[in-house]
C-alpha cells in the first residue's frame, strides 16, 4: 500500500504550468522556494496580528527581543543592535529613538566607553516584548500544526542547512538587510530577525 498523497497546493499549479509553458527550464526549485515564500508571507501576517495587540510593528519587537534576549541588564550598544537586526546605523538610531519617545527603552552612558552610549529595556518595554513574544509563539505553533515534532525537527534541520551558510557570507548579509533596498523604508522591518 503507498502512502497517501498529501493535498495539493497553490505551489502545485504553478509549477504544473511553468512546466508546460517551459519544458526546457527545471523549474524544481519552485517547489520549494515558492512554498517558503508563501509561508514567510503567511508568518508576517501571523506576526503582525501577534505585534498588534502590543501596538509593537515587527522593527520594535526585532529591537526588544534582541535586548530582552541579551539577558539582565537588558542592554546593547546601538553597534550590537545592528549587528542583530541587520540595518544600518542611521535606521537603528531612528528605531531607538523612536522607542525611548514611547518608554519601552532607554538609552544611558556606557561606563566602559566614554563616547558610547548603551541602550537599554525599560520594565515596560520587557512587560511588552514578554507578551508578545508569548502571542507569537502560540501563532507559529499554529502555523506549524500540521506537522509533527519530529516533522518539524526535520524540517528545521533542513532549514538550517540551507540557511547557515548564506548568513556566513558577507555579500548575503547585507542583502538581507531591509535598508539595503533603495525603495525600503526606514522603519521596514527585516524578516530574518523576528524572534
């Protein structure tokens, strides 16, 4: 008995088409990649809906869970927070500004350095960024419900496999970059940092 085949997709048609339209073309990588453009399109639809009800866009939650990931005291240089979230430093400078206007972060001295600042998370920036960490997490178990944990080990080792490589090289970092694009707008939030 062969296993049953599993429900056909959007992704499905449009590779049957390509492959009719043009046979001398191995359209095979849409196989793939179009289904993860469709998930990543998905996911930033689950991750706007979670963000909302914090009043948080993706580019300040990047921000707050790179803090609230550093560990206590909860604090970055702006370098490191550039670092994290792949933008430039004039679109951080801009980010943290914004967020020290709504009080979830604040900047103060570095006192190993007497030029640099660090910026810091506020209790309510953690309060906020907690909560929201917490609504997206059930949104992508969501997404991920259709498969089981040892389904979604094997497909987050794929991914990795994939992914490792592309993050090592300098070229493919900063394409990654949402400010790297001229028409990207200052406070577009990269896809690759959420999290």
């Amino acid at each position: 008995m062969t296993a049953p085949r599993p429900p056909a997709d959007d992704v499905d048609a449009i590779v049957a088409a390509w492959r009719r339209e043009r046979p001398d073309l191995d359209v095979s990588p849409l196989e793939v990649l179009s289904r993860v453009s469709r998930l990543a399109r998905r996911l930033d639809l689950a991750r706007g809906s979670a963000f909302s009800v914090h009043q948080l866009e993706g580019w300040a939650f990047d921000v707050l869970s790179a803090l609230r990931r550093a560990g206590e005291p909860y604090e970055l240089s702006p370098g490191q927070l550039v670092q994290q979230t792949l933008v430039t430093s004039g679109t951080m400078t801009n980010r943290v500004d914004r967020l020290v206007r709504t009080g979830l972060v604040e900047r103060r001295p570095d006192p190993g350095d007497r030029r640099g600042v660090l910026v810091r998370l506020t209790a309510a920036g953690r309060d906020v960024v907690d909560s929201a960490m917490a609504d997206l997490i059930e949104q992508e178990k969501s997404l991920l419900s259709e498969l089981s944990p040892t389904e979604r080990s094997e497909l987050a080792a794929l991914l990795r496999r994939m992914l490792a490589p592309l993050e090592t090289r300098p070229d493919t970092r900063a394409e990654a970059r949402s400010d790297a694009r001229p028409d990207a707008r200052p406070d577009a939030r990269p896809d690759a940092t959420t999290g």
